[in-house]
C-alpha cells in the first residue's frame, strides 16, 4: 500500500534497482549526443506511447543490441516525458564498469521477479523477448524476430493489466557486416574452445566490421505501434493458448512495423550521412518531408518525467506468471 513513488524515489527498492534522476539524464544526453547527431534518428508513432499510465514496450533487438537503444529510450523521454526501465540479459551484469553504466540509467537484471517488482510500483518496462539471440544474428537473419518459445512478457502483461506497445527499429543492422556467424564460428577449428568458455554456446557473438571495426553511422528509424490492451486474456496468464496468441499479435504488430519503416528509408533522401550533411550544408536539413511523424517533443517546463498513476485495477490478475 501507500503513495506510488516519486520520481527517483524507487531507488531504494533494491528490486527495482535505480531510477534514473534529472542528472543521469542529462549526463545520457550529453554521451549520445555526438553518436545522436551522426545517427539523426527518426520516430514515427511517438504519439501511440501512453503518457497516463505504465506500459510494457516490446521490439525487435538489432545486430549487437547497443547501438540504437539508448537512443530510443532517450528520445521517448524527450518527446513523451516517459522514463523506461529495461530489462538486460544477465550476463551484461557479470560485466564490471558495463554494469554500472548500464544500472546508472535505469537498466535491471531481466529476471521474472524484477519484472514483477517493476510493475508493481508502476514502472513503464522495455523488454526484448529475442535476447541475446536476436543480437548475435547468423547471416541472413537482418531484421528477423527470434524469440524462440519465449512467452513470458505475455504472461507478465496479462497478469497486471499492462498494454504492450509494439515498437520497430530499423537502422542499427546495416551498422556492421556479419564476416563471420556463430554457426561458422562453432565449425572452425576453434569451435570446441568457444563453446567450452560461451555460457550459451548458441549466442557467440560474429565477427563483424564496420568501418574497419566501429560502426557505419547509419540513421535510424523507431515506429511505434498502437497501445495492444491485454484485458481480452484477462484471468488467462497460466493458459499457454492466451499468451501465445498475444505473443503472435505483439509480433505481427512489429514485423508491419518494419516494412513500414524498410519503406520509409527507402524514399528518405537523407538516409545516407553524406546527403545529411550536404542538406545541412545547403539549408534543406536533415529531415524529409512527411519521413519524421510523431507527436512534438516534451514541453521543457516538464523536463522530468512524473511516473503516470497507476489505476488501482486488478494489479496482481491470475498471479505470477
């Protein structure tokens, strides 16, 4: 019981780890600037992201997962005044310093038990069911969801009444090159010794390249799709069934998001850095026309996010999932 917590407050709650303050929010806009400026990202559907009451996000994860992220969840907060906590595959906190960083912004162990806590105290929640998996892709897998047989954010949606916000991104996966995949990497002579140090011999990181081994600065481009409200399973976490077809409904949401925005770079004459800086250069800008949709950003005079309040409604539906 008692008051939602304020902003920053939830830091206490060793569950739910660090909220991130005004300050860690501006020491993040700072760091992204240089790579945002290079990147020029683009939001399409912004205005679908609720501003009244927490959220689960659900999307695709691109090629080695940190290169558009945090641009994503930043450029949500400047646009929305949302703060979204994601859950990180656990082994980025084995990972000193990487760990730290990453908890400093807001980043939790992706274990059910915190997703449970999260929303509890009414956190909004980003989540990739691919993992790890969808970050390491194999040749040919560009753009691929792979979740496997993963339904848990489904059951956990359902559970506590949360819409999921379908999102798409697209950009981050022309950024390398795949030289090599795992599957190659597995059969060369140095597979068995890969394996034996992997902790998931199915997720070995390729080798790629860039330009040389940084990466291309791409744009990128975020569509954000229509609120799916979860009440329809109301009462059905436990039943397979139900989570499997909201799974397939998240899914078929982010996949047309996509080919919406694979369509979108394709006719944006400024999807190239040369053709940016030449538009900058010129005085037609960075942006084409009806390429960037989406509500304007945040007014200044709520540049800290307030945590939407959360409706009393049936918080703990079907139980844990």
């Amino acid at each position: 019981g008692g008051r939602r917590p304020g902003y920053g407050t939830v830091s206490d709650t060793p569950s739910v780890g660090h909220r991130p303050t005004p300050q860690d929010l501006a020491v993040a806009r700072v760091l992204l600037e240089p790579w945002r400026l290079l990147t020029s990202p683009v939001f399409q559907g912004d205005e679908h992201v609720p501003t009244d009451r927490p959220f689960l996000l659900v999307g695709n994860h691109t090629l080695m997962g940190v290169l558009d992220v945090p641009l994503m969840v930043l450029g949500l907060h400047e646009r929305r005044g949302v703060v979204v906590r994601a859950l990180g595959d656990h082994l980025h906190f084995q990972v000193p310093l990487w760990r730290d960083l990453l908890m400093r912004f807001g980043t939790v162990d992706g274990t059910r038990e915190t997703c449970e806590a999260l929303m509890r105290a009414g956190e909004s929640i980003l989540v990739f069911p691919g993992g790890g998996r969808e970050v390491f892709k194999h040749k040919g897998e560009r753009y691929h969801l792979i979740w496997k047989n993963r339904t848990g954010f489904a059951a956990m949606a359902i559970t506590h009444g949360y819409p999921i916000v379908p999102f798409a991104a697209v950009g981050a996966e022309e950024c390398y090159d795949i030289l090599v995949d795992s599957d190659e990497l597995r059969g060369s002579a140095i597979g068995p010794v890969l394996e034996w140090l992997s902790p998931r011999p199915d997720e070995i990181p390729p080798v790629v390249a860039g330009i040389g081994p940084l990466p291309r600065p791409q744009r990128f481009y975020f569509r954000f799709g229509k609120p799916i409200e979860t009440r329809r399973w109301e009462g059905r976490a436990h039943s397979q069934d139900a989570c499997l077809e909201l799974r397939a409904e998240v899914a078929r949401a982010i996949e047309r998001g996509i080919a919406a925005l694979r369509r979108t770079r394709r006719d944006d004459p400024f999807a190239t850095l040369g053709a940016r800086i030449v538009g900058g250069l010129t005085g037609r800008g960075g942006t084409a026309r009806g390429v960037t949709r989406g509500a304007p950003r945040a007014k200044k005079a709520s540049a800290v996010a307030k945590k939407p309040a959360r409706k009393k409604a049936p918080a703990r539906r079907g139980g844990p999932a």
